[in-house]
C-alpha cells in the first residue's frame, strides 16, 4: 500500500518556507500521477510494477481521485499503471448539492445551532 498526501500542505504532509504554492484540482492529478510514475519507475519497485493499482480517498478525494483515474486512463493513456478501479468514501462529489447536505447533517448531529 502506498500513501500520498496531496496536495503539498495539507494533512500531515508540509510545505518549507512561509508560501504554501496554490493547487488546481489538476495540476494535483499532474503531480499524483507523477509520483506513480516514479514508484514504478525501473530499477525502484521492479517487484511490483505489475501490481493491479486502486486509487482511494476519502472527503476532497471524491474530486482528486477522479481526476487521477482520468488522468491516468483518458489523458495519458497510460497503460503501465495497471489501474484496475477507485474508491471514494464520504466524497465531496458537487460543492452544490454536498453544501446542502453538510448543514443537514451538522444540525442533526448537533454540530451546529439554527
């Protein structure tokens, strides 16, 4: 299994320096891709270059890993990355029906008060 935390500054992952760089939803799939890249580079984990390869995330991922499945299957057509599927659990899918339903679920949990 391997983890990346993406984009640089978020989660457990930092930036040096005081600037965090801006990130689009695409240029984090550039960058994710990537880094695949680099893993299954020749001479790194030849062991495992033939490896079936499953993207998951959850919350914000239920954008980026969209994004990267796409990058990887429809943009590069990249089939040495054996992508074999994707998993999103709790995703963020559209800001405008996904906004709505935060509101429900935090008064329902008793997060927020109307």
């Amino acid at each position: 299994m391997v983890y990346i935390e993406s984009p640089a500054g978020v989660g457990y992952s930092y930036v040096d320096g005081t600037e965090i760089p801006e990130y689009t939803d695409e240029s984090s799939a550039e960058d994710n891709y990537l880094a695949l890249k680099a893993f299954f580079a020749a001479g790194k984990f030849d062991e495992l270059k033939d490896n079936d390869v499953y993207i998951s995330g959850e919350s914000y991922a239920g954008i980026y890993v969209p994004f990267l499945a796409h990058k990887i299957l429809v943009e590069k057509k990249d089939t040495s990355i054996k992508l074999q599927g994707i998993l999103v659990g709790n995703g963020v899918t559209d800001l405008k029906y996904d906004n709505d339903a935060l509101w429900a679920m935090g008064f329902w949990h008793n997060v927020i008060d109307l």
